[in-house]
C-alpha cells in the first residue's frame, strides 16, 4: 500500500510540473502556445533513444531541455518574426513536432526495440 501512495505521489508531482509549464505560457505570457502538445514529447522521445544508445542520463536531460528550447524558439520566431498568429503559430510548430516526434522514436513504440 505504501508503494502505491509512492508511485501515485512522484508521479503527481511529474505532471504537476507539465502542468505549471504550460500553466506558465497560458496565463502569465498570455500567449496560447499549443507547441507544448509537441515539445513535451519531443523531449520524451530524445532522452529515451540517447538513454537507450548509452549516453549519460545528465546529457540526456540537457539535450532534452535544449530540443525544447528549440521548439519554443521556432514557436516564437514564427510568430515574431513572420507575423503569423500566436494560435496558428503553436499549431504550425505543434504538427510539425509531431513528425519529427515520430523520426526520432523511429515510428516505434518500442524504442529499444526489444520485449522482455
């Protein structure tokens, strides 16, 4: 039973933190940045095949903040830079994502590719 209170807690405490970021551009930014739907994957999708190919957990986790970064950034320059509407921007970015999430998984659930 205590494990299970464990496992709810810390991954209550995962979400909560999902949620406070996209809390943050929602509200406080006030911009509707649908790309979240994208990056938030993306990031899963990179620390997974860098973990499964050996690469320190650390370095996974800075490639992961940084592939996010990346994807805010595009986020915001199609916005800024070529006046397209904050929505649409989030959507152009949120699709687009969703491609490369699947380029980088390898059209695979199963990154590892192997069943225990």
């Amino acid at each position: 039973m205590l494990d299970l209170i464990i496992s709810t807690l810390t991954q209550g405490f995962i979400y909560a933190m999902l949620s406070f970021g996209i809390y943050i551009t929602y509200k406080i930014l006030d911009f509707p940045d649908l790309s979240v739907d994208g990056s938030f994957p993306l990031g899963a999708a990179v620390t997974a095949v860098l973990l499964v190919k050996g690469v320190n957990p650390y370095l996974t986790l800075l490639a992961a903040v940084a592939v996010g970064a990346v994807a805010g950034f595009v986020t915001g320059f199609i916005h800024v830079r070529l006046k397209v509407r904050d929505l649409l921007a989030g959507i152009i970015t949120m699709t687009a994502l969703f491609s490369v999430n699947l380029q980088i998984a390898g059209s695979n659930l199963s990154v590892a590719r192997t069943t225990d």
